[in-house]
C-alpha cells in the first residue's frame, strides 16, 4: 500500500505538517495552486521574550499567482529573519545544534522563490532533524486535470496511492465518496493531544508554532513530541531506540 500526502509548501511549518511527512511514503508539494494571502504560505510564528511574533517572507500584494509563481524580491529579510530567531532562541539549550542550518539557509542561499525556500527548508528538517525517510515530490511532475477536489484527486490517482492523508481543513471541499469509489482510503490528519514540550519565553504554552521553537527546546527529542508519544514508549527507551545508546 502506497500512503500519500498532498499540502501546500509552508514557511517553516508547524510540527504538525511534519507529523503529516512521517504518517506517508511520498510527500507531495501542491504549489501549483492559488496562492492564498495572511496564510502559512510565507510566514510563521516563533515565540520570543516579547510574546508570539510573526516571521513574514515579503512577496508583495499580488493576487492572481499560483504559490510556484511566487516570487522573493526584498534579499534583506533573510538577514531580518536570523536576527530575529538568534535574538528569540540564542539562549535555548538546543539553538547551537541547529545554528549551522539557519546560516546556510538565511546567509548561504540568496532566495528568488518562496516554494523553492519552503521545499528546501521543510526537507532538510524532515530528513536530517526529524529522521523521516519519506519521499518528497511536486505536484507538477505529475499530470492533473480539473480544479479543486477534482484536481486534488487526479494528482492522488496519478501518483499511485492506495491511501491518501488529508489535513482536516480539506474537509471543506473533498468529496470523500469519491475516493471510496476510486479504491483510495482517505484519512483525516487527527492535530489533537500533542503533548506539551518545556517552551521557554511564555507562560501559556502554545502548540501553533513553527517548529523550530519545538527543535530549540528540545532537540533530538523533538520526533518524540511529534509522533513517538503516541507508541506510548518512555520518552528515553524511545530516544534509545531511534538514535542509539550514544544519546
């Protein structure tokens, strides 16, 4: 059985996107879409010592673009950007580890797409942070037809899935009849019970965050936070497990 995902790309998304990657065998971005403004597209928010603040890529005003049309033309956020999550995270116990990833993403590249900066960020902390073995794709190498749920479901049947993971919000416009009938189980992304992690720099914890600040606060135990809990394992047999007595 094939499992596959299809989501929007996000700015440095939240944990849950990555629960959504580690549920499938092949992750597929959906960026030849409508873009949709004041969304996760191009901003995020981080916790700093002044509360929850907004981490925005600029991308201008227009309207009428897919997000794989989206363009970066402002080169001085990126260093806005580092500025800002040094100055939120440079204190948490686990920023050092991770300090090498945002050099290379905010001083090491120069950035003219937004999906290009989303793919990028979202598969390295996928593969080399969360340990995800999951495949990542583009819904424009595929051939899709249609517009919304028809279109969504030709991309489905077109990679070859058996089951297919949705976000809930989806549930606005899928038609889940369709899929049955298509051979394809369909099943709903379940956000709920996540448990709460040691979060510095607020009194009221908050799970809608990127999960950067997850990976600041706790480091390798971040999959744990994400997934790993729900296999009601030790928190330390589980870290044992996945990344070896050394840890």
């Amino acid at each position: 059985m094939k499992k596959l995902a299809i989501l929007q790309s996000n700015y440095i998304p939240w944990k849950g996107y990555f629960d959504i990657i580690h549920d499938v065998d092949e992750f597929c971005f959906y960026d030849d879409v409508q873009y949709t403004s004041r969304d996760w597209r191009n901003r995020n928010k981080i916790v700093t010592p002044s509360g929850i603040k907004w981490l925005s890529v600029p991308v201008g005003q227009e309207v009428q673009r897919l997000i794989c049309d989206v363009t970066i033309e402002d080169p001085e956020w990126q260093r806005r950007h580092l500025e800002t999550l040094k100055f939120a995270y440079s204190r948490h116990p686990y920023y050092k580890q991770y300090k090498p990833f945002l050099e290379d993403v905010y001083l090491g590249h120069t950035w003219t797409s937004l999906s290009e900066l989303n793919h990028y960020m979202t598969e390295i902390i996928a593969r080399d942070f969360l340990h995800c073995s999951t495949v990542f794709t583009d819904s424009r190498s595929y051939e899709t037809h249609g517009a919304k749920h028809e279109k969504l479901l030709s991309l489905v049947k077109a990679a070859g899935a058996d089951f297919y993971e949705s976000g809930p919000a989806a549930k606005d416009y899928i038609i889940a009849e369709d899929y049955r009938s298509s051979g394809i189980q369909l099943v709903w992304k379940d956000y709920s019970d996540y448990p709460e992690y040691p979060q510095l720099n607020t009194e009221t914890f908050t799970h809608q965050v990127s999960v950067l600040d997850l990976l600041f606060n706790t480091g390798d135990e971040a999959p744990w936070y994400i997934w790993g809990w729900r296999e009601k394992e030790k928190r330390s047999s589980w870290i044992e497990q996945t990344y070896g007595e050394e840890q």
